[in-house]
C-alpha cells in the first residue's frame, strides 16, 4: 500500500494496482476503518469498501480485508449512521 494525500494503492490478486481515495475513516469498537471509493475511469456504479486499519509485523500501517461478516456488518452500519447524521455522501 502506498499512500498519497487521500489517494491509497492498492495491489490485487493479479498484481494490478487499484487507486483508492480515502473517503472517511470510522472508529468502531476501538478499532479504525477506512471507507474507500474506487478511481474509475468514468464508470459509473462504483462501490465504496471497508478495509480495517492495523500495524504489521514492522509497525507499518496497513489496510486489511475484514474477513468476519459480523464485524463488517458493524461497521458498515456505524458508516451508514455517520453519514446520514453528518450529511456526507
């Protein structure tokens, strides 16, 4: 992951490099999240994500794949909340 400003890249499973900007980042629980919109050339429809915040083994700052429904379930909720109470779309 790299990061620039609000603008994260990030490698997928073919080694292609996706940018993201960084549109919120949300604490649940004591943990951090970032909500993330995909760059698009134009398409339209595109989805935002929820990745979780965390430190590696080197201390770096890192953007992980939340693999338990539930948790996501959450957090997505929360989001949904901060959003319609603060307006932000």
């Amino acid at each position: 992951m790299s990061e620039k400003d609000n603008i994260v890249v990030l490698v997928d499973e073919n080694e292609e490099e996706l940018e993201f900007e960084i549109i919120d980042i949300i604490e649940v629980d004591e943990e951090e999240y970032a909500i993330l919109l995909p760059i698009s050339d134009g398409e339209p429809g595109q989805e935002a994500i929820i990745l979780k915040i965390g430190i590696d083994e080197n201390g770096e700052e890192m953007l992980y794949e939340i693999e338990n429904d539930d948790e996501w379930e959450m957090v997505a909720n929360a989001w949904q909340e901060s959003v319609g109470e603060n307006g932000v779309q």
